[in-house]
C-alpha cells in the first residue's frame, strides 16, 4: 500500500499518515491546512513523504 506521511522536520516525527488510494494531494493539501496548521505557525518545516508498505 503506498501512503502519504506529513513530516514535521523540526519536531522529527510523522503529524499524518494517509492512504493515497483514499486521499488525493489535494485532500491531503486541506488536510494540512486545517488540522497541522499550528506547526507551521509555529515555523516549523513540513515535508510530504511518499511511503510503500507491502
């Protein structure tokens, strides 16, 4: 299964984890604006990561 991982570079750990068969990059994009918006205001750096699980 692949996955979408939302990576919080300053805190060095995984906000989110969604299934791309279920949520597109656009799903994923709202998603970050509205439930991890506090890491960046608080100015830290998040990264989208593509994950393959077997």
């Amino acid at each position: 299964m692949e996955f979408r991982e939302v990576y919080c570079i300053s805190c060095k750990k995984v906000v989110g984890c969604y299934n791309i068969k279920f949520f597109t990059e656009d799903k994923i994009a709202e998603i970050i604006q509205t439930n991890h918006v506090s890491h960046i205001r608080n100015g830290h750096e998040v990264n989208l990561r593509k994950l393959i699980k077997n």
